[in-house]
C-alpha cells in the first residue's frame, strides 16, 4: 500500500511540472517529431538590425536568422521519414509545430522564417515517398557525391554534393512539369535534402560535414534595385560606355584619396561609432546599451581580464547573453582594431561570433557570443572538471577545423598567434570556439611569411618565430601542438616558462620513439579509459607539430584529416561499446522490480 501511495505522489508531482510549462514551442509542441537527439542551436546572426535576405537552399527567401531552423527542421524530418515513411507530416500536424517560437530564440519560428508550407498535399513534391525518392535513379548521384566529405577536399566535395542536390530537385521538377513554381522548387530541394540526410542520421560526423556543406546552396536576394537591365540597343550601349568610362575615373580618384587618407582614417575608426558597412553584421551598440546588458543581470557579472581589457557577462533586451570586453583606457596595442578588422569578417561554427562594438566618448567595448562552460584551461586543469576521451578529441578536432578555415581564408591567410588553453572557449555542450584576435595577422594571398613584431604567449610561441620575426602558419601550428600534449597530459604549461615547454615537448618525443611508455603521458585522470591507438596518433601528429622548424611540421590540413579519422574511430567504438553493454532485461512477478540477466 505504501508503494502504491509513493507512485502516486510522484505521479501527481510530474503532472504538476508539465501544467506550469510555458507556451509550447517548435521543440516541445505535440507535432510527431523527436527533437531529443538534435536540439535547436540558437545563432548570434538574429541580433543584427539590417537582416540580409538570403535564399536559403536556392528556394527560401528569408534571413540569415533562419539557417539554423530548417537544419534543425530536415533532420527531425528525416527521423520521422525513417519511421513513417512519409517525408512531410500532415497540415495539422505542422500547425502545431508551428504554434510558438524556439524557447531560447524567440525571433526565430517557422511562420517568421517563411517554412509553413512544408506539409503533406501542399504540393506535388510534398506528397513523394522516401522509398520512391531513394529508388529514383538519379538519387544515386547525390547518394554518391555526398557520401564522403575528406578534409583535403572539402570545397570540392561539397560543390559535387550541392550541385546533384540541385539536379535532383530539377529532376523532380521537371517530372511534375513545375519548373516554374516557386513553392515546388523549394519543397522538392528540402525533400531531397531529408532523403540525403535519412542515409547519414547513424555517422554524427558525416551529417555534421554534410549539414556544414548546405549553405552551399544559399543565394544573395537580389531585387529590382540592385542591378539595371540594359536592352542590346545601340543607344544604351553608348551610354553604358560613358559610365564605364566615368566610373573608372571615379576609382581611379577614390584609390589615390585612400592611400593618401589611410592612417586619417584610422584614426576616424578608433573615434567615432558607426556601421561597418565593409562588416556585415556587425552592430555598433551605445554607451548605455552596453551598462544597460551588464547592469541586467543579478547573478555575478566580471569574467575575467586579460592584457586588453576586462570581460563581463550581459544580458541584451531580447534576451540574449553576450560577453562584454571592455577595453583598458591605457591600452596602447590596436588589439581593439585587430579584432574589428578579423573577427568581422570571419564566420564558423568553431570561431567565438563578434556581435558588435562601441566606441563613444574613448571608451571601447566588444560584443560576443557567451560561451557559458568557459575556457579548456578551466576544465584541463582542475580536477573537479575531468573531461572524458571523446570529449578532448573533439575540442582538438574542432580547434584544428577554426585553425583550416583561417588558414585558407579567401582575402588571405590568418594567422592567430595566440593559440592557448584559456583562448579556448566552450559552449554549454563543450564545443570548442577559438577567441581573442587581438595579437592576429592576415597574410596577403601572395604572402606565404611576413616580418613582424613578435608577439604571443611564450609557453606557447613558435621558437622559429621567436629567433627570426617570420611569422607563418606553421606558428599556430606549433601553439595547436602544445595545447594538443596538455590536452593528452593534463600537464600545464606556465605562461613566460619555456623549460615546462620543454619538458613538456622532451617527454613527448621520448614516447613517441619509443623510449617511455605511454602511460606515462596519458592525463592520470583520464583512469586508462583511452583508446591507446588513437592515443598515441594524436600524440605523434602533436610531436610533428611541435618540430623547433617549420619546415618539419605537417600543414593544419593534415592535422585536420587525423583529427577526423581518430573522432570517427572515437565515436565507432563508443557505438560498439553501448551497443555490446545494453543488458537484457527480465521483468519479475513482483511490481516495481527489473532483473539483470
């Protein structure tokens, strides 16, 4: 009798949780999709006033905003698509996963990103199953080109990937006879994309390559306004020789004014506040917008500090937390214009997001994306935070993919110079974003080294860079090598020290030739539960890294490929091992007990 009234209590407690929930949302609304596995990840994009209008997958005309929805919408999809059958789930049924916006981005809801009519019978592509779109012939070609995404050649892959994507979808568009319709075009490509997304949903590394390729697809709006349609007249064609000829005097002018201007403008930059419109996105914030998100939480608000300035923690009016650096009144570097000039002009999923900035009254302030887990140091070095295998292989692994993508920028090549623990932030669910571009340098497309001032942290810093000024991409090289022994080690390098560098780097060597055991590099806390093979391939990339010259360390490209090959083993054997230890279960006669067997 007391178990039954213990039930019952319980029972009646979870009732009363659920009844105090808030308005449903995408992520909780009773519309038949699991959102469990792949929750919504929020995007620092929403917070920019001038939204730049996209066609999102060549066929949604909506915001940048809005990326992250229909990613989080298809794989839902292509879960319920591998149960049901159906790739679209009925009109009401979409209603009511329509009825709210997301919980931590209220900004973003299908009806604001323009998704309502992806639903059963609202067109001719809606209704097409994922067995007759997988047995379609020319899915074999997108099945192929998207089945493989090597870190050598990305681009490469992905351009194959999204273009049979696109032949796809013609395929069916022109199957219906619907090449013309608008809504057509945009439900067939999402459907393509949830039949791909069907064949990946058991490698996580595989459908996070395949959803990073997908802004492939994305198209600039462009409207009336921003180009003139010049009919094959002679008259007009005069005329567009005048302007021809009128502009390039024009630029001609601008160039000569710039070069003469250039440090003038500068100065202007660091004095007044205003958009930079050569930054899209970025937002400059007011004095008081900025006291005002410091001043809006109760819970403590100083972070840290560093040689620029001190950090506090924010809260914006729509809700968003953001990490505020002020910078120090005396700061003499052009850390702050540093971090204008690169953290603006870069995006990636492994890179802290610069939202804006202020500069009012010789104050200077930075706005970013919160990382609310901190920095790798914090979680490395205390033992209360013991970060398991699979866990330090991803952060290496998503360090190096932040190192590639700077490395191969399009305007030229960015070199970080302060790769370090504490420069490591992490989300709530330990992804890895690289911060603080206050010390980094671009290298112009023609420039494989440049002379420059050495700066860093000397723990951490390239001795060839230290002895000759050369700065390459090698450096951050060497600083991923070092950071990449302590995450294997757990030993710390102090900051100014170069012998626990060495040591460090001594030890490192011994074991990978073989004169040490491996144990005796392995992270104490880790208690052995390492894959010792992967162990030490990571171990023997790192020791490369960290070669005294540049000309002996491999390029961040080869990093990458064997960071992937140890996560994707990582993984395959977290796989196995859960699947090796489910046990199987026996309910006895007696209530309330499960037997082991």
């Amino acid at each position: 009798m007391a178990v039954v009234l213990i039930k019952a209590v319980f029972f009646f407690q979870i009732c009363l949780i659920f009844a105090n929930l808030t308005a449903p949302s995408p992520e909780d609304a009773d519309c038949g999709l699991n959102f469990t596995s792949s929750p919504y990840k929020p995007s620092g994009e929403c917070i920019a006033i001038d939204q730049e209008i996209i066609h999102e997958w060549d066929s949604f005309p909506t915001t940048r905003c809005c990326q992250n929805a229909l990613n989080f919408f298809t794989q839902a999809l292509a879960k319920q698509a591998i149960q049901q059958g159906n790739l679209f789930l009925h009109k009401d049924q979409w209603g009511r996963c329509a009825s709210g916006s997301f919980e931590h981005q209220p900004s973003v809801s299908i009806d604001k990103c323009g998704l309502n009519s992806l639903y059963q019978q609202s067109s001719q592509c809606s209704t097409l199953s994922l067995t007759s779109i997988l047995q379609d012939h020319n899915f074999k070609d997108v099945r192929d080109n998207c089945s493989s995404f090597t870190s050598s050649n990305f681009d490469h892959a992905c351009k194959d990937c999204t273009s049979a994507i696109k032949s796809a979808r013609d395929h069916f568009l022109h199957q219906f006879n619907a090449n013309d319709n608008e809504t057509e075009r945009a439900i067939c490509i999402v459907a393509v994309v949830i039949s791909v997304t069907t064949t990946k949903l058991n490698d996580p590394s595989l459908i996070d390559d395949f959803f990073r390729c997908l802004p492939g697809l994305n198209t600039l709006d462009k409207s009336s306004e921003d180009y003139i349609k010049i009919k094959y007249s002679l008259a007009k064609a005069l005329v567009a020789i005048v302007l021809a000829i009128f502009v390039m005097m024009m630029a001609i002018f601008l160039v000569k004014y710039v070069t003469r201007n250039a440090r003038a403008g500068r100065k202007l930059l660091l004095s007044k506040p205003k958009m930079f419109a050569s930054c899209p996105g970025l937002y400059t914030f007011s004095k008081a917008e900025i006291e005002n998100a410091i001043n809006n939480i109760d819970e403590k608000k100083f972070l840290g500090r560093g040689s620029a300035g001190k950090v506090f923690k924010g809260v914006l009016p729509s809700g968003q937390v953001v990490a505020i650096k002020q910078i120090y009144r005396s700061n003499t570097s052009d850390s702050f214009s540093r971090e204008l000039e690169n953290l603006s002009r870069v995006r990636h999923p492994n890179l802290v997001c610069l939202f804006g900035c202020c500069i009012e009254n010789g104050e200077q302030y930075l706005v970013y994306e919160y990382c609310c887990a901190g920095n790798l140091a914090q979680h490395l070095l205390r033992k209360e935070r013991v970060l398991s295998w699979e866990q330090r292989v991803k952060i290496l692994r998503d360090c190096a993919l932040a190192l590639r993508y700077l490395h191969s920028y399009i305007d030229g090549f960015i070199v970080h110079r302060d790769i370090k623990l504490t420069n490591i932030l992490l989300t709530e669910d330990l992804e890895a974003k690289l911060s603080d571009f206050g010390l980094a340098k671009m290298l112009g497309m023609e420039e494989s080294k440049v002379f420059t001032d050495v700066r860093g942290t000397i723990g951490y810093m390239d001795p060839e860079y230290m002895s000759n000024a050369k700065l390459t991409c090698a450096s951050d090289v060497y600083s991923f090598g070092i950071v990449a022994l302590q995450v294997l080690s757990g030993q710390k390098v102090i900051e100014l020290d170069l012998d626990a560098r060495d040591q460090l780097t001594r030890k490192a060597k011994d074991v990978s030739m073989g004169k040490r055991e491996l144990k005796e590099f392995e992270d104490p806390q880790l208690k052995g539960e390492v894959n010792s093979v992967d162990f030490e391939s990571i171990l023997q990339i790192a020791v490369l890294c960290v070669a005294k010259s540049s000309k002996g360390r491999p390029t961040i490209e080869v990093v990458v490929e064997e960071m992937e090959k140890v996560l994707k083993n990582t993984l395959s054997d977290k796989k196995a091992a859960e699947q090796s230890a489910l046990p199987v279960l026996k309910r006895s006669h007696s209530v309330g007990h499960v037997i082991p067997v």
